[in-house]
C-alpha cells in the first residue's frame, strides 16, 4: 500500500479543448461531472480534436451553474447546460469505434467554432443524449476483470490519473519541464514512485475506490504545447516516453493509467487529499 496525495484535479468539457483546473470533483460514474461532455464533430459527425487541430488547445471554457462558455481571445460564446434544441432531433456521431446518440448544439455555435478554428470544413458541437449509453470495450486484453464500464466523449476510460513523479522522471530524461497538462489527466496525485501507477490496481480513500484499469497509450496530443498549440517537430516527448516507459503490449509510450469508479459516485474528492494506492 502507497500513500499518496491529489495533487490536481481537472476536467474538460469539450473534448480536445483547454482544461479547467478545480479544487474538488464530484464523482460519477461518467468520470468527473462535467468532464467531455461535449465535442466536436465535422460535416460526417466524426469526432474532431487535437491530433488534427492543434490550435483547438487555445479554445478556453468556463463552466456556471447555467452554461458553459467557449472563449476565443475575449469573443464568447455561450451554451445552456440545459439544451435548448429538440431532443427528439437524434444524431448519430462517431468516436473511436463508437457510433454515439447526440443532440446537435445548432448552427450558430457552428458557425462560430468554425471562424475561430479556421477549420477547412463546417464542426458541429454535439452532447452526448441523455438516454444514450457510451460502454467501454470489454475485448481489450489489457483490461481487468470487473463490471461494465460507460463514459461519456473521453477517449478510453472514465478517468485518466497520472502521477507527479512520472512526469519528473520523464522532464529529466528530457531535460526540459513539461507541463501536466500535456496528457491531460483528470486526477494527478504525489508521493508514489515514478511509473509505479501501471502496477497499482486501486485508488481509495475512506468512501471512494477507483479501480485502475490499464496504461494509457499516448499519441501525438503529448507533442502539442497547450499554452501556444506549438506542435514539437522532433516529436517529443513521445520518442523518449517510449523508451523510458513503454506499453506492456507493443512499441508505444505510455502515461497515465486509464481508471473508472467502482465506489462513490457522488462523493467529492479535493485537492489535498490523503488517498492510498494498493496492488
């Protein structure tokens, strides 16, 4: 057993879109509230993020009570959190190998996401339909046994938890300071050794259990600095991650272990936190 402390929490609305940084989250079984509920998709209603737009990293969000803010160099735009449109108007959208049921945020949004990006086609802003389930794969091999697993717009898993120390490893392999943000995690915690999180299967407090499932395998989202949208032309940090801290399944780099919640839905986790990690 490790102790640990959380040493950041965030969550990202729109998939591919700049973060917000809170202090607590509240648990679900979606990952954290709010997290990727949203993304953009193009004219074919296939998902759309950083690996093709980089400069989508520049698009911020705010999240109140009543809405969610998109801001581009001061412009705004605002979207209800309780959607405005006809739910019975159904689309059919594509993530990963996911045919997903979404509700389509309309044209002016539309219009205005796609000034901003500069994309060379019209994207579209979707939801996830309430009544619609995401399951995550069950055939992975990397996979540990436990109950069905949904998400909402997230790549893989529910969660994503990275460690402080894999990234001071990795910075001093590189000999440069990255920022977490890079990998974009949802809960990043201190006080376990480097990489020791792909051999831990639990992350738990007093009324919470997180069941870690498997390493997640970068991709060239980690090549992109989210504060400029600068894509590293030598490829890094990708090339030296997989040196340093390969994939257990092939000859790609790893970071962070993909996690979904098996106790606590509705439970507050902080930064601050005491958690334990056990084997």
């Amino acid at each position: 057993m490790f102790k640990a402390t959380v040493e950041g929490l965030a969550i990202y609305p729109v998939k591919g879109f700049k973060g917000i940084a809170i202090e607590q989250a509240e648990l679900t079984h979606l990952g954290i509230k709010n997290d990727r509920q949203w993304m953009i998709v193009n004219p074919k209603y296939q998902f759309v993020t950083q690996r093709q737009f980089p400069q989508m990293a520049l698009m911020e969000t705010q999240l109140e009570d009543d809405r969610l803010i998109l801001s581009w160099n001061g412009d705004q735009f605002e979207i209800p959190m309780l959607y405005q449109g006809d739910s019975s108007h159904i689309q059919e959208a594509v993530v990963w190998k996911n045919q997903c049921k979404v509700l389509d945020e309309g044209n002016a949004v539309s219009e205005w996401l796609t000034q901003h990006l500069k994309t060379p086609w019209p994207v579209r802003l979707v939801r996830m339909h309430p009544e619609f389930t995401r399951w995550v794969d069950q055939s992975d091999k990397l996979m540990k046994p436990g109950a069905q697993v949904s998400t909402a717009f997230a790549d893989g898993f529910p969660f994503l938890v990275a460690n402080q120390a894999s990234l001071d490893a990795l910075n001093q392999q590189l000999g440069k300071s990255l920022r977490m943000n890079r990998f974009r995690p949802n809960i990043v915690v201190s006080g376990i050794p480097a990489f020791s999180e792909h051999r831990l299967t639990w992350l738990e407090s007093d009324k919470i259990k997180i069941h870690l499932q498997y390493p997640c395998e970068r991709c060239v989202v980690t090549t992109i600095e989210q504060e400029t949208a600068f894509k590293d032309p030598s490829m890094q940090p990708l090339k030296v991650l997989t040196e340093i801290n390969p994939m257990p399944n092939k000859a790609a780099a790893a970071f962070g272990q993909n996690a979904s919640l098996s106790q606590g839905v509705g439970e507050i986790l902080a930064v601050g936190d005491s958690v334990y990690f056990t084997e």
